[in-house]
C-alpha cells in the first residue's frame, strides 16, 4: 500500500483545483483530455538534407537553416504564432561559458523587442556551468508573446532551443511545443551511396559517360549535361558563348549576355541559367598552369580557375560544387566563350555522394585528353572543399549527439517531474499492470478505465483520491503508479 502521505497530497490538491475552480457540490466537470497533458497528436517528419527526424501535429510547418557550420531547425504552427525550435553553432572559445552565451544572445533579441522581460532564469548545478534557462515575455507584431528558452554550452557547441507562443495561448500549447522540442533528433553521417550505372553515349559518339538509370542525359560535339532527379547531383562539361550585347535580338540558346569576366565572376552566370538561386562562390584558386598552355590549345589566351560554388536548385536542393573553369579572352567583336567542366552533389550530405560522383568521373570518356583532366581536377578540388565542410559538420554532428544526450536526460527529469504536477492538478493517475503485460489503467475523479478495453469502474475505491493501485481484474497484484509523461514514453516504443 503507498504511503499515507500521496494520499493526502492528492486530497489538498484535489481541494486546491475544486477551490481555484469554483466548483460547485452539484457542478457536472468535464471529462479528462484524449491525450494526457493536453499535447496534439504527432506525426513523424524525416529530413535527408539535412538529416534529423521530429515528431509534430498534423499541419504544422518545418523550416530549417544550414550554413557555415551550424544548423537550425524550427517547427511551427500553421499560423507561425507558436513555434519549438533547436539550433547548434560551433564553439570557437573552446570552453564552457553558458552565461556570456546567454547574455548574447539576449542582447540579440532585445535588438529585436524593445520590451524583453526575463524571468526565471536559472543554471544548472553541474561542476561546471554549461546550461541556463530563461522565461522571456515580449510583443512581437502588436501581440504579447512568452517563450522558454534553453542555453548550453560546452567546448565543443552551443545550442538554443526554445519555445515560444502568444501569452495568452502559452499554457494551452506548452505541452504540445515542449513534446515537438524534446523529440528534434539530428542525425549524422550516412553510409556512402550504392547505385549501379549504366554506360551513355552521345548521340554523335564524342564522348561516354556511366550514370544512375534516373539520371537525365544531354550530350552531342563533345559537351554533357548529366543531372540527377531534383538537381541535387550533376555532370557537367560544356562551352558557352559569350556575347558583349544582344544587339536588339533574342540569343539563341547556349548564349550568355555579358562582357569579359574572369571565372569566379561568370560561374554564377553559367548556373543562374539553369534556374538556380541563392548562388554564392565559396573559393576560386588561379590555375596559371592551364591559362599558360591556352594559346596552344585553343588558339588564344584565356583566364583559368578552380571555382566552388554552393546553390538552391529550382526543386529546392541545396548543392555545393567545384568546377574549372576557362574563359578565353575576348576577340574583337568582343564575343568570348567559356568552358566548365566538373561535378556537384548535394551540400548536407556531399560526404555520402562523393564516392558516386568519383564513379561518375572516372568513367568519363572524351577523344580530347586535355579536356578529361579538368573533370579530375575539379574532383580533387570538391573532395578538399568537402573535407573542409565535412570536418566542421562532423564536429558539430558529434557535438550534436553529446549535447542531445546531457539535453535530452535534464529534460526527462523535468517532464517527469511537470507531468506528476499536472496529473495531480487534473485529477488524474496511470497504473501499469506486469501481470497483464503492461497494461495501463487510468484513474479520474470518477473512477479507473482500463485503456486497452475502455472498460470503466466507477465509484470512490476506484477514483483518483481513493485508489492504491490494487488491480480491478487481479486483486493480488499492486500496481505501479506512472506519470502521464511515462505512458507517453512507453507509447513510443
């Protein structure tokens, strides 16, 4: 039999909600929520690019942000008013410091709300200090807002997650944005791509190329256009003409509009053709060696670099490429061409595509020698670039799992001790059966269900004040007490 002492507390309490409520001896009370601690029902929702998976009500949006190294991900409703949202950054100090963080980034957000309030800030006990929380009030777009904020550091990564939602709202949705908060989960890196690929051939027979099945296939006079489903993927070795002006006339295709630019300057040019937005270079390098040997190859001087790209494809694929790119000199009509050649694949998992694009390259086959080397050479030049990406992701990815886990164990600990709080207030207990297999039974201030059945037994030994846990079928057998936060866990298994 429990303690005397629960029994009690639950009486008090019991008396406190009655009182609080205004509930009359004869006043018919509602009956409890479908779900215990008022929290929607979720759905699943899987990211590849980035990798993270999180549980959220059925309409709601995900966003998310991925560059230089960090990573941000917010889930929201479907008016934006309320939102739960993570975000991991490296630690260029190296070491723990969660109050100047939190000082930080409070000063950002006042920036922002000239009426910030914090309250109920406190830090963790650990032997050094690396998380703090706060409670933020303020008006965004005329209407009052609170929010729960939640601050780590450790010398590796800072993270903010935190909730938010009008005031007026908060304590309604609390439950749900803490439940879509606490079930983010970042995943790292994934085993390389297997794909088979089936040898293609220009219609003229200038070159060959080996591709995946689905992939789209355009050549003819020694140029490709090899591209993946959604653009995340790609091939490419071509030639664009260059013209100074359109002379009142439309351009025939394969024709650029612009005066003389050195390669890290057109490169966007070349890409923005395609659709894609967002362009931006990541590095160039001059590549002084192929410019000198261009008056015996092409008849002309010409400027060479090794240009990176990063770009969003017209489907929505964030993608980071290296290219060589040549720009002969322009004649005197002013016209120019310029000649890229090289590979790209998708920037949140460039590591996993790697090794199919090193296929894809090596299986490149042109009459012009010269010309394959600037497919190699752009490879060698995409593995740096990802070595560069991929050893500050891999740390924040791992630095990800590390702090996940301290988060993740601090926030059981309060959600179980939250959920006890409310089942109280509400009026409600759970019980698991061992002998039945795991059965749960509920108890409300009219008596116990058994949730597997729906069968209810009313009356006093059976409500939430007066029931000890001893099971309704098996008498010998005492139950033990749960929180609603456990049923939910337990229901995800």
């Amino acid at each position: 039999m429990r303690a005397s002492h629960t029994r009690i507390a639950r009486i008090a309490l019991a008396f406190v909600v009655a009182i609080g409520a205004g509930v009359l001896t004869n006043a018919v009370a509602s009956p409890p929520s479908a779900r215990a601690g008022g929290v929607l029902p979720m759905k699943r929702h899987v990211s590849t690019q980035p990798a993270f998976v999180l549980f959220k009500p059925d309409g709601w949006k995900v966003g998310y942000e991925g560059a230089g190294g960090t990573l941000r991900i917010t889930v929201s409703d479907a008016a934006g008013t309320s939102r739960a949202e993570t975000a991991f950054a490296p630690n260029p100090q190296g070491r723990y410091n969660t109050l100047s963080f939190m000082s930080d980034k409070l000063g950002e957000i006042r920036s922002r709300y000239r009426d910030l309030a914090v309250g109920g800030v406190a830090v963790c006990r650990d032997t050094a200090v690396s998380c703090a929380v706060a409670t933020l009030s303020f008006t965004a777009d005329g209407v009052p807002m609170r929010g729960r904020y939640y601050f780590h550091a450790d010398p590796q990564i800072v993270s903010l997650r935190s909730y938010i939602a009008p005031a007026t709202q908060f304590e309604a949705q609390r439950a749900t944005l803490l439940e879509v908060l606490t079930n983010i989960r970042v995943a790292g890196a994934k085993p390389p791509l297997a794909v088979r690929l089936v040898e293609r051939r220009a219609t003229d027979g200038s070159l060959t190329l080996s591709l995946p099945a689905d992939w789209t296939f355009l050549a003819q006079k020694g140029t490709v256009l090899a591209v993946a489903p959604g653009g995340v993927s790609g091939f490419i070795f071509t030639v664009f003409a260059v013209m100074p002006s359109n002379y009142g006339v439309r351009p025939p295709p394969g024709v650029i509009i612009s005066g003389y630019q050195p390669p890290a300057q057109f490169a966007p040019r070349i890409f923005a053709q395609f659709g894609n937005r967002n362009i931006r270079v990541l590095g160039a390098a001059a590549d002084p060696a192929t410019a000198a040997d261009c008056p015996r190859r092409i008849g002309k001087g010409c400027d060479a670099a090794d240009v990176q790209l990063s770009w969003t494809s017209p489907e929505g694929n964030n993608c980071v490429g290296s290219f060589k790119l040549l720009d002969a000199h322009p004649g005197v009509t002013g016209q120019w061409f310029s000649v890229i050649a090289g590979v790209w694949g998708p920037g949140g998992e460039l590591a996993r595509h790697l090794p199919l694009l090193e296929r894809i390259a090596r299986s490149f086959r042109i009459n012009d020698a010269y010309a394959a080397k600037y497919i190699q050479d752009g490879l060698v030049q995409l593995r740096a670039q990802e070595r560069k990406t991929r050893s500050a992701m891999q740390g924040l990815y791992d630095a990800i799992d590390a702090n996940q886990a301290a988060y993740e164990d601090r926030a059981a600990r309060k959600a179980a001790s939250d959920a006890k709080g409310d089942d109280y207030r509400r009026g409600n207990s759970y019980w698991i059966s061992d002998l039945e297999g795991g059965k749960i039974y509920a108890t409300d201030p009219w008596g116990t269900e058994d949730t597997r059945t729906g069968a209810r037994i009313e009356g006093a030994p059976y409500n939430y004040i007066h029931f000890e846990g001893q099971n309704p079928v098996h008498s010998s057998e005492s139950m033990r007490e749960l929180s609603s936060y456990e049923v939910q866990q337990l229901g995800r298994r």
